[in-house]
C-alpha cells in the first residue's frame, strides 16, 4: 500500500507499506538540506518544549524502515506542540504550534496564526519549506483547528457554517489570544494568515480586534459573501450556499451580514497592516479583495507602519511554482518588515 506521511516538522514522503513485513519502503521525500541547518542551529540544538496539554506532533522516527533509509524529519531542529484552546463558549478548540528548537518560549516571538474553517476540510499543517525562513528567524507558527474544518468530524464542521459561522471566528480569535496571554508571542508581534475562505476568517476577526493583530496576509481571500453570493452570474456551487448559507433567506442574510468583512469595516479604528494576494482567475472575484482594500483605508485610521497592501496577477499562482515562490517571498518579506517597523 501507498501512502503520503506528513508532519508539522518532517516533509511529505511518500511511502510504500509492505503488509506481509511489515515494513515501510520510502519512494519520495523532500530534501531539506540537514547540514547546512546543522551549521545554523549548531552540532547540538537545545531542546525545548512548551507546557502543552498534548503533544502529537511528533514525525514517525522508530518505524520499521528498509536498512538503507531513514526520515528526513526535521525534529532535530523544530518542536511541534499542541493545545485544546477554551472558545468563546467553551468549546476546546485544536491549536498547533510549531517552533525553532533554538528559541526559548519566554522570548515572546514573533508569531502567526493560520486558519481555514471552512467545507469541512482538514486544515494543511504538513512541514512547509516556504516558512523555514521565519522559523529560523525566530518565529513561531501556528495552526487553529477552527470549527467549519474537520477537526473533529461532521459536527465540527456544521457548527462553524451557515448560522453557525460565528463560532470559526470566535474559535479562531480565542487561539489568538491565548498565543498572546500565555505569552507564547508578543502582544504587538502576531499575524493571522488566511487562504480563500481563511481569508474571510482572519479578516472578519480583525474587524472584531483590529488591535490584535500587527500585520496579516490574505491570499485569494472571501471578503464580501453577502454580495457574492446573491449574484447568480458567479461561479459557486452548490456547496457555497450549503456552507455560507443563501442570502435569500432571511435568516441566513442576516446571520452573513454579521459577519462578512466587507460589511463589518470599523471606522475610525486602526487596523493591522495586510497583504492581501489575489489573481483574475480566482473563483472569488478579484474585485472583492479590491473593494475590500478601498473600504478599509477609507473608513478606518491612516498609519504608514500599516499599510493595506493589494497584490493582483493575471496568473494562477496556485498553478505555477516560480509565482508561489515568488509570492511567498513576497509574502515573508512583508510579514517581517511590519513586525520590525
């Protein structure tokens, strides 16, 4: 049997299961260079572990391998802990945090916070080569499970969509505090991260706590459903409306426009600087990332220490390894110029 095996702190491998053996062949795994982090963190990284209620992050290093293979694990050198995080109504919500092994927690690193919580999808926390770069430079790296993902099943997807999709937001602004409470980031050191509907998660919570937040990134984000989803012409689905509800329906409507960004703009309030990345070919129109960013500087406070920032590509990123680096990079150089302006 094949399959794909993935850690916060190991790369993708792809593997083949002998079930008569029982023994794991590894067909593919990605190069992260072991020396030269080796010469980084030194011959001897420290070991440094957070106080966690649960620590499941680990890659699997004692599995019974063919004699001339080993993982290419990065545990050496990254920790991986995890957390049950109180939400407003006291649900637990799952809080992934990844750091350098080099770092000491009481340092009050920089941080940010990554979050989905939408279809029912498992949110992505395989090792991702893009942000080794902020790691070593200190940052920690964060992953919230919210509900409206598949954190816990079927449940926990249906009690973060329609109505419901205030607990993703609470959920997700929840974990936020605790990295700053527990003074696992500093207060005035944490950025949120969203992708497509992520991007309507971070930012519907930056209008509830635009003083939360230092900076975010927006990639391709969901910033005005109200509007999108009541225009026949674009292309959603089916799914669209089962997860986000029909604005056509009262209820729904209503529980949409409490949430939606665009609609939800603080004025006068000082918001975080943001990135937001979009493309022409997007299935969330460009023009909402556009609206969005027009909105927000001209109804909320000017601070050229947080600018509200608008990539736009005719291409699909997604769909080119050149552009997803080259906006990452993008994306990694903004993150650390606003945390150190």
């Amino acid at each position: 049997m094949r399959f794909i095996i993935s850690s916060p702190v190991m790369p993708d491998a792809v593997v083949d299961y002998e079930l008569t053996t029982g023994r794991w062949n590894i067909i593919q795994q990605q190069n992260m260079l072991h020396d030269r982090t080796r010469i980084l963190y030194g011959a001897n990284s420290a070991s440094v572990t957070l106080d966690s209620s649960n620590s499941g992050c680990s890659s699997p290093v004692n599995s019974n391998l063919e004699d001339d293979q080993s993982w290419n694990e990065l545990s050496e050198f990254y920790a991986c802990e995890q957390f049950h995080v109180p939400s407003a109504d006291g649900v637990k919500v799952p809080l992934t945090i990844v750091f350098s092994r080099s770092n000491k927690p009481e340092d009050k690193t920089p941080g940010i916070l990554h979050g989905h919580g939408a279809y029912g999808e498992l949110l992505d926390k395989r090792w991702r080569s893009e942000l080794k770069s902020l790691l070593d430079r200190g940052w920690l790296v964060a992953y919230a499970d919210v509900r409206g993902g598949r954190g816990y099943g079927k449940k926990w997807h249906h009690d973060g969509r329609q109505t419901k999709k205030h607990n993703s937001i609470n959920d997700y602004i929840s974990c936020a505090k605790f990295l700053i409470e527990k003074d696992i980031v500093d207060e005035n050191k944490l950025a949120g991260w969203g992708y497509s509907a992520g991007g309507l998660l971070v930012a519907s919570a930056i209008n509830q706590h635009p003083d939360l937040f230092r900076a975010a990134v927006l990639k391709v984000p969901f910033l005005d459903p109200t509007n999108t989803l009541l225009y026949p012409v674009l292309p959603l689905i089916a799914v669209d409306y089962e997860e986000f509800g029909y604005p056509g329906d009262l209820n729904d409507f209503l529980a949409i426009r409490n949430y939606s960004p665009y609609d939800n703009i603080r004025k006068d309030a000082l918001y975080p600087a943001v990135l937001v990345n979009s493309s022409f070919n997007t299935r969330f129109g460009v023009w909402e990332a556009a609206k969005w960013v027009a909105r927000v500087r001209d109804l909320t406070i000017y601070d050229p220490k947080r600018p509200i920032l608008l990539n736009l590509t005719t291409d699909l990123v997604e769909e080119n390894r050149y552009l997803q680096s080259k906006e990452s990079a993008l994306e990694t150089a903004f993150l650390i110029k606003m945390m150190d302006s």
